[in-house]
C-alpha cells in the first residue's frame, strides 16, 4: 500500500513491483502471500486490499485482547496522566493514538475507563482510510466517546499532550526511527507511550507458533512473524529516543515479568518530562519497579 | 455413564470450538452477546454430531452380527477414551479457570502455555484419545464407531470455522 506523502491520497500499487521487492529478499512466503492477493490489469486491487487489511486487523485485535493489551496501556496511561494533573495541568488532556489502524486501543480505553469523563480527549491517527473509515464505524456502533481522523498524529493542525502507538515502532528504522521520535518535541506534549514487540531469542518462534495459530490471513501470519523479527531492542530504543527528543526522560517499562528473567512480549518505549518523573513514580505505586532507568 | 461422560464432554469441546472459530471475527469491544451466540452455535453442533453418533451407533448395533457383546466392548473403548479427554479437558477448563485471578501477566501466561499449546494438540488429542479407546477393542464394530465418530469430531471445527468465514466475509463486503 503506499501514499502520497503530501495529499494522502492513495497511489496505485503494481502487484509485480512488490513481488520484486521481496524477490530481492529471497522471501518466499511473502511472495506467496503477494502472489494471492487480488489484481486488476496488474494492479493491487483497491477494495480487496482493503478488505483483506480490515480482516486482518480484526485478527490482531483478537490477539491485544488474548494478551490483554488494553489493560497494560491503561496500567501506565493512567500513571502518566495522573502525574500531569498532579503537576497542575487542569484543561483537556489531548491523548493521541499514533498509527492505530481500527482504533483498538482508543476504543478499549473510551469503553472500559473512565477516561473520555475525566477531560481525557481520546483520538487516532491513521495514514490509511479504510482502517480509519472502520474505526469511526465500530466506535459509532458502540457509541464510543473517541474519534478517529486519517491523516498524520503529529501535523501541527492537531496537538497532542500524550502520544501513543502499538506496534508502530518497528516499521522504523535507522533515520525514520529517529524522525519519528524527533516528532514528539512539540511544546505541549507531556509525554509518549510506545508499546512494541519486545525482541529476545524466542520471540520470532513464540511469534511464529501464536500467528499460525490464531491468524487466518496469510499476510497476518507472515507480518506478525516478521514484526518480531524487526522489533528494536531496549537498547536501541532508549538511545534513539534520548538523541531524538532530549526535552524528555526516555527509558522501558515493563520489560519483565514480575521482575523476574521471563520478558514480557511486549515492551514500553516511555518518554517523560522530566519535571513530572517523581510524580510519575509515586502514580505507579507497587508497579514502579516496572520503570527501567529514565533519562 | 461412560458414554453419557463422553456425550459432556463432546458438548464442551463444541462450545470451545464455537467461541475458538468467532474470535477475531468482531472487532467491536463489548461483544458478550457475539461471544454468547457462537457458544451457543459450537453447542448446537456438538448436539448435532452426538445425535449423528447416536443414530449411527443404534443402527450399527441393530445390524451387527455381536449384538451382545457390542454395548460391553463399547463401554470398554469409551472408557479408554476417558483417559485421554478428561486430563485434555481438566487442562483446558484449568486454564481458563486461571484467567479469573485479574492479573494481566498471569492471564497471557495462559494463553502462551496453556490455551495457545492446548487449540495446537488438539486434533492430536482427537485422534489419541479414539485411538486408544479402539486399540483394544475386539470388534470392528467398534472400531469403525470410533473412526466415524473421530471423523465427525474433527469435522465440527472445520464446518463452524467456514460458516463463521463466511458470515465474516459478508460483514466485511458490507462495510468495506
């Protein structure tokens, strides 16, 4: 699927040229799966692209819920906006969802939380449509109190106080990831939230073994098992985030279990003001020893 | 009593294998009543493949040469068959036993060791369980029972997993 970078608008993709990409790589599942979607006069076609992506998020939906996914952002969301009322921020707190295909966590959260009533706005941002014509379908459906818009979470026609994104992160590498980060130096924003498949030696196996189980779309199986293959290190993202935005405290939460050896799947990218870190610390309770190094 | 144990349990794999075949089918939040109708869906195909059973084993029993032996012979394999499905069942039912102590961690650990492995094994746990249950059999009444019946319970994922797609792709055709 690929966008102008300036309109949005959808460009046409030519089902050869992406074969070719992963030709380069040698990828023979992704070629399969390329291989099956369906084409018109050599052309990915449009509606069937769509619905295929709508499908498949409705399984990775299934899959944040088997791993309780609303939850653990509310775990930490809730800290982070408490420790920025607590520091005398009295308007409406902006929270932005970055990338968030149809809007699950934006949904859970405006379902399940008391949040939309406590001046907490709720809204996703999606560059693609049809993921974003689905959530405001849901969310209406459920008549939820969050909004979805497509286009960019971080142009100046819009602010946010909180950004957050799930399995956004890893489609970034080296500059990108960099420029992605950079993004968050916007005055009013208070602090960001970045969950994403955390890598270790198992993962790609443990990744490999639930998506062939729970997944029924090729291109889900394949995607979810090379998100975890691609998925940045702890390391990495500390570094890049304390290079890219230095107005804020960045560090993991999260990472294990219980304190224990045993990683969770899923790791925190957080990035803080630094003036609201002690607040942040007294809001997480017993769950700051979750917090890893801030800086 | 041991066919009646084995007719229970049929009725819960039914359920789990509804709910199993609807998740990530709907992608609203609050989904009880979805969830509840396709429970209902997976009970009522289990029903439907106990009835096929039972009509099948009443008329294999009407025409077998052994009817005497036959109920005894049945009630042995059936019993056998226990041995495999009630630890599978206990396992799974434990598992999700696990997910009521509210502890998100705790939660997902079920799903990667025990629910995840569990939905993996079992077609193989089918096929152990009847398996075992006609590996002693004496008669082959008996063991063409337990392969019809094997047949119809792996058979009941399949039909529900393509009757919840379909009502999926319907869905997506609508809104997309």
């Amino acid at each position: 699927m690929q966008h102008d970078p300036y309109t949005l608008a959808r460009v046409p993709v030519r089902k050869w040229d992406v074969l070719e990409v992963f030709a380069k790589f040698g990828n023979r599942k992704a070629i399969r799966a390329v291989k099956a979607l369906p084409e018109r006069d050599g052309l990915l076609d449009e509606k069937e692209i769509d619905r295929l992506l709508v499908r498949t998020h409705w399984e990775m939906q299934r899959l944040g819920e088997e791993f309780y996914h609303g939850p653990r952002v509310y775990e930490l969301l809730r800290a982070v906006i408490d420790a920025i009322r607590r520091s005398g921020f009295k308007g409406e707190l902006k929270v932005v969802d970055v990338g968030c295909g149809i809007g699950y966590d934006m949904r859970w959260l405006a379902a399940r939380t008391p949040l939309a009533n406590e001046g907490v706005e709720l809204t996703g941002f999606d560059l693609n449509s049809a993921l974003i014509n689905e959530a405001n379908r849901l969310s209406k459906a459920e008549r939820l109190p969050c909004q979805f818009q497509h286009g960019d979470a971080f142009s100046l026609d819009h602010s946010g106080h909180i950004f957050l994104s799930t399995g956004v992160l890893h489609h970034f590498r080296g500059q990108e990831l960099r420029e992605f980060l950079e993004r968050h130096e916007r005055p009013e924003t208070q602090a960001f939230l970045h969950f994403d498949f955390q890598p270790w030696l198992l993962a790609p196996y443990g990744s490999w073994f639930f998506h062939f189980l729970r997944m029924r779309t090729a291109v889900a199986r394949h995607d979810g098992v090379l998100s975890a293959a691609r998925a940045h290190s702890a390391g990495t993202l500390t570094e890049e985030a304390r290079h890219a935005a230095p107005g804020f405290a960045s560090g993991i939460y999260g990472a294990k279990i219980w304190n224990t050896p045993a990683p969770r799947v899923f790791h925190t990218l957080l990035g803080i003001r630094r003036p609201l870190i002690e607040e942040l610390r007294k809001e997480l309770g017993r769950r700051v020893g979750r917090l890893g190094e801030l800086r | 009593m041991t066919l009646l144990w084995l007719y229970l349990l049929a009725l819960l794999d039914g359920l789990l294998c509804g709910g199993r075949v609807s998740m990530g089918r709907c992608a609203l939040i609050k989904k009880r009543a979805y969830y509840a109708r396709a429970l209902v869906r997976g009970w009522l195909g289990a029903q439907l493949i106990s009835t096929i059973a039972l009509v099948a084993l009443l008329l294999v029993n009407r025409f077998s040469p052994n009817q005497r032996d036959l109920v005894e012979d049945l009630e042995d394999a059936a019993e056998r068959m226990l041995w495999v499905f009630v630890p599978y069942a206990v396992a799974v039912v434990g598992s999700l036993a696990l997910r009521m102590i509210p502890s998100t961690d705790l939660r997902s650990a079920t799903s990667v060791f025990g629910l995840g492995p569990f939905t993996a094994i079992r077609p193989l746990v089918m096929v152990a369980g009847v398996g075992y249950g006609i590996w002693g059999s004496q008669l082959v009444e008996t063991r063409a029972l337990g392969l019809f019946i094997l047949g119809l319970m792996l058979s009941l994922e399949f039909f529900l997993n393509r009757s919840a797609g379909a009502r999926q792709r319907r869905e997506i055709r609508e809104v997309v």
